[in-house]
C-alpha cells in the first residue's frame, strides 16, 4: 500500500515484521554549476509539496489520469533529491531493507535501461534502503552522478528524450520491493531482550508553459551507488509497490491545485558566499559501475549550447570552502563522537 503523508510517500506492507514501511522524500536543493567541474553533495531545502493526482483529474492534464499517482512542482532548472528511510525493526535492531528502482521518464537512473526490465544484478539496476540514504541525479560513472533537474518535456532535454527519442512519459516512476520475510527472518534474527540487570558492561546497545515537466542530467557530483549486499533472490518482487510521481510545471501546480509553489531556491553562489555547508559522504561498502548509456548524455548547459538556448540562469561556478563528511570511517548505526 502507497500513503501520501506530509509531503512524503510511505510504502507500506503490513505482511511484515512490524508492518515494515519505506519512507521516500523528495528535496529540493541547490542546482550545482553545470560547468564540467566536480562537486560535493548541496544542501536539502525542504520537502516539495505533494498532491494525489485524483483529486485533481479535471485540471490536470488527461494522461495523468491513467498512472494516478502524486504529483509535485518544480521551476525550470530547479534540482531535486530523493532520500529513503526504511522503519526500524525494533526485536532485530536494524531498519528492514528495501530494494529501491528510480527512473525517470521510465528511464533507469542507474543504468540507462528501460524501467520494465526485471530486477537485476548484473548490471545492478535498483539501490539498496540500507546502503543508500539518498541519490541526486543519474548514475554516469563510479563514484558521479549528474543532478537531477527539472526540465520542459518536449525541449529535447530531458534523459527520457535523449535516451529513448520520445516525450512520452516525463516524471519519475518509483518501484520498492521487500526483503522477503524468510530472507529477513535469515539474516536478521531476533535479538533477545536484556534486563538491565542482564546488561554486561560494554555491551553494544542496537518557467516553461507544457504542463508536465521531465528530469535532465545537470551537473557532476560526487556520489556512490553502493552494491547490494544481498542475494538477488532474497527481494519479494512479487510484492513490489509501484508509483508515479507527476512534475507539473510551477506556473501550472498554481492553475491545478490553486496553491502557491515554494519560494525559488538560492543559486549555489548565494548559498556558498553565506558560508553555509555542503557534504560528503562516505561508505566502506562497494558502488556499482556508471551505465555507459547515462554517462553519453547530454547535460542540460551543453544541450542548451549547442542548440543556441541559454536554460539554466545563474549557473555560475563556485568553490564550495566549507564542506562536512558525512559517515566517515562509520557504520551506518554509529553515533558520531562528541568532544566538550
């Protein structure tokens, strides 16, 4: 079952050990420079609005009324990322894991592959809840990924567009399978509870007009796509949960829903000359090879080059001076020591 709740989308499977569920936000952020240079992670800015598509049908455009969905606005040129929260199973002490597909205008943002394609391993075409806190942008090499950022369908920007010569689909497709419970069950056994006194002393405690919008590779940041530490077979794909996620442009949420949409982001220029943070984040565990096919795209400035368009303002580079590591030499579970 899919739940909209405060501007999230909760994946849920009652079937589960303690009604295990999946968390998904949507973030708006800073759109890095798409200048050819390397970055590290930018901030998150808040959570876009999200709406159930059905109770807009009569506004909104008619094809939406096939997938349903949610729908969410987005300004031209503007980035998004997207985090995932698994729920904690409390008797096992660990987060229930998830495999997680994005792809956006149907194609696969970690391989470039159509989004129809099974799950599979070689090549990894889905994230791991447990491993992957969040993704920015398409997988287009190891260790890189080009943002996220919105663009007009039909421009001949978007990845959906330059892969598959189509505006077809725009939007993001989200698919979360479970672990099967006998796999959980397997590797994750139930930890006997402890009295207090039971506790031994160091014991480890657990602005274009179309209406719909699609997503363009925009530019490089630092980001892994980590393997999966786990057996193909171990993922319940007869149990996958399936969204689509609508992006109507920002002029066209205010025509649909009669509300307002978020405030435009600041550029990275501005963000960066307040001295305010960006990241990095670091893992032990290994990340997937980029798709060939992502990496061949087109970014949003070099498109708009050759084709005598100017679609992102603003995009200035910057030198990010204060940037913090996230998780560094850590488990996921470790707590970060304080010095007083």
């Amino acid at each position: 079952m899919i739940s909209l709740r405060q501007d999230a989308l909760v994946f849920s499977f009652p079937n589960l050990p303690d009604h295990a569920t999946l968390t998904m936000d949507f973030h708006r952020t800073l759109r890095i420079p798409d200048d050819g240079d390397d970055y590290p992670l930018p901030p998150g800015l808040g959570s876009f609005p999200l709406r159930h598509t059905d109770r807009y049908l009569t506004k909104a455009p008619a094809s939406w009324a096939r997938t349903g969905g949610v729908m969410l606005p987005m300004y031209q040129s503007e980035a998004m990322w997207l985090s995932f929260d698994g729920s904690y199973v409390g008797d096992r002490c660990v987060e229930y894991p998830f495999a997680v597909r994005v792809a956006t205008g149907k194609v696969d943002a970690v391989t470039g592959a159509d989004c129809a394609d099974a799950l599979s391993s070689e090549p990894q075409n889905y994230m791991v809840s447990t491993e992957q806190p969040w993704l920015d942008g398409y997988c287009v090499e190891e260790g890189f990924v080009r943002q996220f950022v919105a663009m007009p369908l039909g421009a001949g920007y978007t990845a959906e567009e330059q892969v598959t010569g189509e505006a077809k689909h725009g939007g993001l497709q989200i698919e979360v399978i479970p672990m099967k419970r006998a796999a959980f069950d397997r590797l994750f056994p139930a930890v006997p509870r402890r009295t207090r006194g039971d506790q031994e002393e160091g014991a480890v405690a657990c602005c274009a007009m179309s209406a719909e919008m699609g997503l363009a590779p925009g530019g490089r940041m630092r980001q892994e796509i980590y393997e999966d530490p786990f057996d193909l077979t171990d993922w319940d794909c007869g149990s996958a949960s399936r969204c689509h996620v609508h992006i109507a442009n920002s002029l066209v949420w205010r025509a649909i829903t009669g509300d307002a949409p978020p405030t435009v982001p600041a550029t990275s220029r501005e963000y960066t000359d307040a001295g305010l943070p960006w990241f990095d984040y670091f893992s032990d565990t290994p990340a997937v090879p980029g798709a060939k096919t992502l990496g061949n795209l087109t970014s949003v400035a070099e498109f708009g080059k050759a084709v005598g368009d100017v679609p992102l303002p603003e995009d200035e580079s910057v030198t990010p001076d204060h940037v913090i590591a996230l998780r560094a030499g850590m488990s996921r579970d470790q707590v970060r020591e304080t010095r007083f």
